[in-house]
C-alpha cells in the first residue's frame, strides 16, 4: 500500500488489497507471529508523551488497535473495561490508528494533532480506562503488527507474542490471559476468528457521519461476499 493511501477519505476494500499481486490482506494477519519477539515501538499518549512498547517489559501486554469509528473497537469497549477491572497486573494497551469509517464529522487523519484529538474524543466519549496510544500519521506501528483495524496481540512478560488474532475476541482473549497468569511461557495457535455481529456497534458510523453511513451501504454486497469468505477460511483452520 503507498503510505499517501493509508488514511483514506472513503471506507472500501481497497485499501485491504495489495497492489502488487493483488492478495486479499484480510485473510491473514501480517506482523508478528506467535512464539517471536514483538517489535518494539513509539506512540504518543494522549498527553503526549513518548512511551515504547519496551517499556512494559516484564508484564503481560494486550494490545489492541481500533479507532472511534470502528464498529468492531466499540461494540467491544465495554468488554475490555470489564477485563481491565479483573486484570489489574495486565498492562492494556489500545492503539488508535486510522479511522476504519471516516467521514464528515470524524474524518480521515490530516496531521497527528488531528489524530490526536480524534483520540481524545474518543476516550472521552467511551470512558475508556485502558492506556491509549497514539500511532504516527503514516501508521507505522498498525502496518508493523498487521494492518486489521481491531487486531489484537497478547505479549507476554519477556517480550513474546503468546497469542494474537485479527480481531478481538474479548471471550477468548480472557480464556488466554487466565491460561497465560497460570503459566507465563504458554504458546498458543494461531487463530482466525470473526467478529460476532451482536457485539458490533453500529453507532461508530453515526459518530463518523453520513458519508460513512453511504460508504458501507455501497460496500454492503462486497462485505457480505467478504464475511462469507472469511467464515470459509475460518473453518478451514
């Protein structure tokens, strides 16, 4: 993808495509593997600070990515809430990367302050008490660790990816912080599983506008031979 395409003005496949051959990107999760060091990176909290990825070391990490106009990110923000209250020691990490559904009231990144304040607003609306941080304008860190707009890695106290999965799942995400508190080395497979439909929240397209309302309607027969798609690679694994 050319880095002047990753904050795009209207919601498609597209952007989920690569150019060069043509593959579907939202079949597999690029980025770490499970069992391999997670890279380290900067971000920029919402008081704009510089913290690294490093900077957790010797804690269990869960890090997610989302924005306020992802439907997937909001329909799960009450579960997270939920598993931050129950996990105290677990450091949960919600990086804000490209809007997943721009449109004329939250629209696509311009500069960083722009994504900052779109960070912002979202943390104040959501009443979010994870640690959220910031990606660079171009993506850098959402583009390291997969591209999915709600991707989620659990690294464990060395540094290690334990489990990750292209969406955020919060019921099997506690399922692996409860087996990996028992046993900090534990690995686990690698997994593909869907958003559920009930938990996505439809209300990010209002909060982004109309445009992003039109913008999924237009994709609305290529999402569902999309989903379909996926439901067929899923039971393959």
């Amino acid at each position: 993808m050319k880095s002047n395409d990753y904050n795009y003005k209207h919601f498609g496949f597209e952007p989920y495509t690569e150019e060069s051959t043509g593959r579907f990107l939202l079949e597999r999760l690029e980025g770490p593997k499970i069992g391999t060091v997670a890279p380290d990176f900067t971000a920029t909290t919402l008081d704009k600070k510089t913290i690294r990825l490093s900077d957790f070391r010797g804690k269990i990490v869960v890090l997610e990515a989302g924005s306020s106009t992802c439907p997937a990110t909001i329909g799960t923000t009450s579960d997270m809430q939920k598993l931050v209250r129950e996990y105290p020691n677990i450091t949960f990490l919600l990086l804000y990367v490209r809007e997943a559904h721009p449109g004329e009231r939250v629209t696509a990144h311009a500069s960083f302050d722009e994504k900052l304040s779109c960070a912002k607003r979202f943390y104040e609306e959501e009443h979010d008490n994870r640690i959220i941080v910031v990606d660079d304008l171009d993506g850098t860190v959402h583009k390291q660790y997969g591209l999915f707009p709600n991707f989620v890695y659990v690294i464990n106290p060395q540094g290690y990816v334990a489990w990750r999965c292209p969406w955020n799942v919060p019921r099997r995400l506690e399922e692996v912080l409860t087996s990996l508190i028992e046993n900090p080395n534990a690995q686990f497979s690698e997994e593909y599983l869907l958003p559920d439909i009930k938990h996505v929240e439809f209300r990010a397209l209002r909060r982004a506008g109309w445009k992003a309302i039109v913008d999924v309607i237009r994709n609305i027969p290529r999402g569902i031979w999309t989903r379909h798609r996926l439901k067929r690679l899923v039971s393959k694994k």
